[in-house]
C-alpha cells in the first residue's frame, strides 16, 4: 500500500506536491472540485515526470469532486486503502473571504469536518493539512516560531486557525491514533522550472507575484507598491518568500515524519528564514529576467504588516528539511509560467 490522497491536487501547491509524491514513488489520489484549476494539470505533472524518470506507467488518479460531498469521499476511500492525506483542497482569497464569509466557512471548515469524519470512519489517521502564516497575529518577532500568538484578522485566517483548533480536538480525541500535522506556508512563489504546471491567475491579483508577472508582461503599465514607510531596510514589505518546489517537498517530508514516530499533532512553519522587501524582489525579478518593472509607491495596504518571516527551526530539526531554492530562483521559475488565462496580452 503506497496509495496517498491529495485533495486540491490540480491546485497551484498541490500539483508541485503531487510531482513530489509521484517521483518518490507513491501513487496519487487527487480529489478536486476543478473550481479553480483544469483537469489538463494531471498531463503536465506526468509529463514532468516522465521526462526524467521515462516510466509511463499510470500512478496519478483523479477524483473529480467536491470534499463536501459525503457520499463521493466515501465511495473513494471504500475503495482505496491511503497511506496518508495531504489536504490543501479550500478557498484562498482574503478579500473574497471578507465578502462571502459563509462560502469560505462552508468550504474551508465545512469540506474539511467532511473529510476528517470520513478519515476516522476508515482509520485513515495520518494527515498533513495546508495552514497558513495568516493566522499569525501582528508581532514585532524578527522570526515568527509556531508558538506565537494566533490572531487571524480576516475570515479566511480564521477558517484556517478554527481547522487547526478541530484537528487539536481531533487528535486529545484519540491520542494513541492520530498523526496530524499543521503546516503554516508563508509566502509560496515560482513554479517547477519546466514551466508547465503554476498557479491559476485571478484577476486583477491580490498578491505581488503575480502581479510582478503582468507588469513584466505589459498587461500592467506598473506595479503599486504598498507603502514606502515601514520599519524595514528599504521602506517596503518583507516577506519570506519561499520556492513552491521547496515546500512541496516540505509537503513529503512531513507525511514521512509522521509514518516513522508515535501519533502527535504538530504545528510547522514551512517558509525560508530569509525576509526580502518588495523592492529587492523587483530588482532580483529585472535582473534575472531581464526587464523592467515600473513602480510608484502609494499608500499602505489594510491589513499589512510590515514584515513576516518564519522560524524554520521546527522543520529543519525534526524533518530534517532545508528549502535549497533562492530569491533568483523563485523569481526565474515564476517567470517561466506565463499562463495569463483569460487576460489578454
Ligand atoms: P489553489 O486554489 O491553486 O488550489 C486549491 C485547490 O482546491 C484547487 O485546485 C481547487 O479547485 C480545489 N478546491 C477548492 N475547493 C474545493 C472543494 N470544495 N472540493 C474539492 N476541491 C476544492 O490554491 P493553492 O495556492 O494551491 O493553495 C492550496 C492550499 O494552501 C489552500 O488550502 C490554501 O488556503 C493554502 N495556502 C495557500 C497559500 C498561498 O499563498 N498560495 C498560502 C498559505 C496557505
Ligand atoms: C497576503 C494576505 C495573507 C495571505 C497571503 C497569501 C493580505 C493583507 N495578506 O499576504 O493573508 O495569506 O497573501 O495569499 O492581503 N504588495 C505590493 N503591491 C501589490 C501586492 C503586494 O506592494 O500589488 C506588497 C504587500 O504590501 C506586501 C508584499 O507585497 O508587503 C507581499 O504581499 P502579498 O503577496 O499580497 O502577500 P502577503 O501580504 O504576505
């Protein structure tokens, strides 16, 4: 029995995690509603993966779904023994969640209680679950380590934060059984460097990579920059920007971590321990793409903070995990997914 489910699979995260599993041998159950990615992302994970390992045979299933539905879970996980869960499946988008608590509500917590009854009533007890750095409150911490405090300030943190106080409860529940980790991604860029497989772009984006993506594309004339006046080096945010390809694999060392020890609930910080502000990323961007990214300063953005970078301690002690990919990396193989959707260039 190899068989690991990955929900939200097609996903911006979960395809980088599914290449991960594939090429360390597991065979992979993804479950995904396609609400915000394309079946044709299970194509370009196996290509990926046979142009190194040249094996074809089939490894990668897609369960096409909502993890809201009961019935559809139960019928996959009757007829699959899995290792372990990988849960990434839910809704992303901070100023949506602040518009439309009830749907974020719904499909975050909601999707999630789904799937954790159907894990216990199949003694499925292994899981790693997609958290965030969101639900850190604002700290002056030059690194924020997982025992800081939890102080959401938008409904989708708090979806995330009121996941991992059920799985708290899950776990003191049955505490010789569950083996659960809590991942807390700080801020995933890049692709896999083939370029086939990235994020699906909203638009107009809320977040700055993509958004550095349509400047240097010239579907933006100009990136804004949220406010020259922080506390930082240079004036502008700082963030731990952190290669998807390096938390994916972050992704695989915790599903290892848990298989080996006793059960336990954990709570890791997946990010780079570096902080990079928001001009040094631009400059790192024009200087290994070759371009130009025009910007002017306006005012802050609510809800910002002036800087978030992780403690990665944790996962370097008990994962025995290290990211391995730099600022120029990220920048290089972001720029390789060149996948505008339906923004016209
Ligand atoms: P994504 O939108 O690319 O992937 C999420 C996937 O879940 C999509 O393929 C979507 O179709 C699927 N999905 C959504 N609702 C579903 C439902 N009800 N049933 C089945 N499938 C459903 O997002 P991503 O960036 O890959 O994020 C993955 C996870 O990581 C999410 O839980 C997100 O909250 C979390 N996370 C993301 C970031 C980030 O910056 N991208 C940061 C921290 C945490
Ligand atoms: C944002 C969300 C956070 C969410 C994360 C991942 C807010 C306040 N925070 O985090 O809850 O978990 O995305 O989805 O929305 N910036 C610009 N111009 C832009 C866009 C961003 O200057 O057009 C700056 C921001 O002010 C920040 C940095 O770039 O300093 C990074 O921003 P972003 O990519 O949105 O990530 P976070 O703010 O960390």
């Amino acid at each position: 029995m190899n068989k690991v489910l990955v929900t939200g699979g097609t996903g911006f995260i979960g395809s980088h995690v599914c290449l991960c599993l594939l090429e360390q041998d597991y065979e992979v159950h993804i479950v995904d509603s396609l609400i915000n990615s394309s079946p044709n992302v299970v194509q370009k994970i196996l290509e990926i993966k046979n142009l190194k390992t040249k094996i074809f045979e089939k490894d990668i299933f897609l369960h096409i779904g909502d993890i809201r539905d009961e019935k559809f879970l139960n019928q996959i996980f009757s007829e699959n023994e899995f290792l372990s869960v990988i849960h990434l499946a839910g809704l992303k988008s901070v100023s949506e969640s602040t518009e439309n608590p009830l749907q974020y509500w719904e499909v975050n917590l909601g999707g999630s209680i789904n799937l954790f009854k159907i894990m216990k009533k199949y003694c499925c007890k292994n899981l790693v679950f997609s958290s965030s750095a969101t639900i850190y409150g604002n700290t002056d911490k030059k690194l924020i380590d997982e025992n800081s405090e939890i102080k959401p300030i938008n409904t989708y943190g708090e979806t995330k934060a009121s996941i991992e106080n059920l799985l708290k409860n899950i776990y003191h529940s049955e505490e010789k059984e569950w083996k659960i980790c809590n991942l807390r991604y700080f801020n995933p860029i890049g692709n896999h460097n083939s370029g086939l497989i990235g994020e699906k772009p909203s638009y107009p984006p809320n977040n700055l990579f993509p958004y550095l993506n349509l400047v240097a594309s010239g579907i933006k004339e100009k990136l804004l920059i949220f406010g020259n006046d922080w506390p930082t080096e240079d004036g502008t945010g700082v963030r731990d920007y952190i290669h998807v390809m390096d938390l994916a694999s972050g992704h695989i060392a915790a599903m290892k971590y848990l298989m080996s020890n006793k059960p336990r609930i954990l709570n890791v910080n997946l990010g780079t321990g570096k902080g990079t502000s928001v001009l040094k990323l631009v400059k790192t961007f024009e200087e290994v793409n070759k371009c130009k990214i025009p910007y002017e300063f306006v005012s802050r953005r609510t809800g910002d903070v002036a800087r978030t970078v992780a403690d990665i301690n944790l996962a370097n002690k008990i994962f025995d995990w290290f990211p391995e990919r730099n600022i120029s990396d990220m920048c290089i193989d972001g720029w390789k997914w060149k996948n505008f959707g339906h923004v016209s260039i």
